[in-house]
C-alpha cells in the first residue's frame, strides 16, 4: 500500500509562486509513476502533471510553460512547482502514484488546498 502526504498548499497573490511536495512510502518509489491532480469547487477533477519513472513529463495544456513537476527518488518525493499563478489555479492540489501498468490513479493523498487571491 502506498501512502502519500502532500504539503505545501497555501494562500498566494496572482503572479506569485508555490511549491508543493508529497512525499510518498510503502513502495519502492523509483518504480512508481507520479502525478498532481486539482479539483476546483463545482469541477472535475483533472490532471495537472505527471512523472515517469524515467523523469518523462506530461502537462495539461493551460500549465505548461507555468508549472514543472519533478521527482527526487532519493527523498521518495514529488514536486510542483507553480509559478505565474492565476486565481482560476486555486483548488484542492492531489498527488496521485501509480503503475506503469496501471497509470497513475492508483493511490492518492488527502490534497493540499493552493488559493490564488489578491
């Protein structure tokens, strides 16, 4: 079983910066695919950003270019870093791991709310 707890979440201005990390255990971590999902009030949850085993990256569109996931197997951790936030950013930030035969989806943290307000 993997746990996951994600920290990090907070109050920030538009055009500021966050920084969320989710540290994971119960699995050998290298082998897990990682991911950050959001879910905004009244909204579907949607992926964000996800991380391969071998550090391969994937965005969803209105991120890119704003936000880097990464991985640091040696902390068993996952990050996003988020910059240029806008307040259609704020929601309650999941991470989420999983297997390559599987995909990610597999196991979830208890989210860490991001709000994007002046």
């Amino acid at each position: 079983q993997v746990q996951l707890v994600e920290s990090g979440g907070g109050l920030v201005k538009p055009g500021g910066s966050l920084t969320l990390s989710c540290v994971a255990s119960g699995y050998t971590f290298r082998t897990l695919l990682m991911g950050w999902y959001r879910q905004a009030p009244g909204r579907q949850r949607e992926m964000v950003a996800a991380i391969s085993t071998g550090g391969s990256t994937n965005y969803q569109t209105s991120v890119k270019g704003r936000f880097t996931i990464s991985r640091d197997n040696a902390k068993n951790t996952v990050y996003l870093q988020m910059n240029s936030l806008r307040p259609d950013d704020t929601a309650v930030y999941y991470c989420t791991a999983g297997f390559i035969n599987t995909g990610i989806g597999q196991y979830w943290g208890q989210g860490t709310q991001v709000t994007v307000s002046s």
